[in-house]
C-alpha cells in the first residue's frame, strides 16, 4: 500500500525528532526542506495543507513558472535554491528565493552582491563546498573554502549564513558531514545545510540545520 505524501512528512518529521532527540538537540532549530523538484503544483499543495512551509527547487525556471501561485495562495513559503546557479539567473533568483545554498564561485557571488543591491532583497546565502572533491560535481573545493568565504563577505559584502554539502553517492556521508562542520566552525558559521532522504540523520547527528528531503516525502520522481 502507497502512502500520501502528507502521512510521508509525518514520518520525516518524526525521524526527525528522534535524531534530533538522540543527538540531544532541539527538533525545532532543524529546518526540513522539502525538495519538490520537478513535481507539479497539484503535488504539492497537500504537503503545503499538511503544514510544510519550506520547500526546495533545483532550477530557477521551473521555480519561476511552477511557484507564483502556490505562493500567492499561502504567502509564508519559503523557497531555496538547491541545484547549481548561473549568473545571468541571479537577478531571477534574488528576487524568488528566500535562499541560495549554492555560493561556489567568484563570478556567482558577485553577480549576487549586485542584485541584491539593486533589489533591496536579501536572502540567506550558504556557500557550497564540493566535499568529495567530484570534478562533476558544483561546489568549492575544501582547501580553497576558508578564502572564497572570506572574499565573499570582504570583497563582495555578501552577508553567509552557512555552508552546504552534496557527499559522494557512493561513500558514507558522516565523513563529508564532519568536514563541513570543521570549515564552518573555523568560519563562524552556524548553519549547516547537508543530508537528504537516505542520510539525514547521520546530518542530524553531526549538527546539520538545514535537511534536503525529496523522494522520503513526495515518492520515486518520474
């Protein structure tokens, strides 16, 4: 028997609360992040009535004609970009997203910095960090993180709320996750964005504050 994906939140968010139980943390400093890419609107709206606020989309178009009205109908979303940024998408992308976990390069960071000035609209900002090293794979390599970090907010005033992480598919996580937590300690930086459906509370047990969880709520993708 399938299951609805509002009985599948509440599964989530109580995995949740046992995770952040066991790792004596409080449930409510995690943000779960429903990743609802390239799911339509229809498929949405009963996580939405079942109380979910926070959702997160892999490309600036679909966000842009998929979002608008779900948005209108219950303004207190809140939207994130989690998949790979263009800098001719930033001005899209300020205006739409509440945050952008995917800082990873000069030319992304200055294209944001002026946006952000022009629109007056700021959101949060983590800085990916390409943890395994994947040459496939978006995200700032670990050795250069502390200085792109600091050239974010110095060069380019940009305001970092924390660093996110995408591990080797095919590797266990905890290492990856710990190495984030090391570059954002060392960085002042409190947030922690990293585990997804198979991983999240191994990222819950080593102080992520920010889960990206699809398929555990909305089912397989097509």
């Amino acid at each position: 028997m399938t299951t609805s994906s509002d009985e599948n939140l509440a599964a989530v968010r109580a995995t949740i609360a046992r995770a952040a139980k066991t790792a004596g943390r409080d449930p409510a400093a995690i943000t779960l992040i429903a990743v609802s890419k390239t799911f339509a609107a229809d498929r949405i709206r009963p996580v939405i009535a079942a109380g979910q606020r926070v959702f997160g989309e892999n490309r600036v178009q679909e966000a842009k004609e998929k979002w608008p009205a779900p948005k209108a109908e219950t303004p207190d979303l809140d939207l994130h970009l989690i998949g790979p940024l263009q800098s001719n998408k930033a001005r899209d992308a300020v205006q739409l997203f509440d945050a952008i976990h995917t800082v990873d390069r000069d030319k992304i960071a200055a294209a944001l910095a002026a946006e952000i000035a022009r629109i007056g609209r700021k959101p949060q900002l983590f800085v990916q960090v390409n943890t395994g090293e994947e040459p496939q794979k978006a995200g700032i390599a670990p050795a250069e993180a502390d200085q792109f970090i600091a050239r974010c907010r110095d060069e380019h005033g940009l305001d970092i709320a924390g660093l996110m992480c995408l591990p080797p598919f095919d590797e266990a996580p905890g290492p990856h996750f710990a190495l984030l937590a090391k570059i954002a300690a060392r960085n002042g930086l409190k947030n922690l964005s990293m585990g997804m459906s198979a991983d999240f509370e191994a990222a819950i047990l080593l102080g992520a504050t920010h889960i990206r969880v699809g398929s555990a709520i909305f089912g397989a993708r097509g």
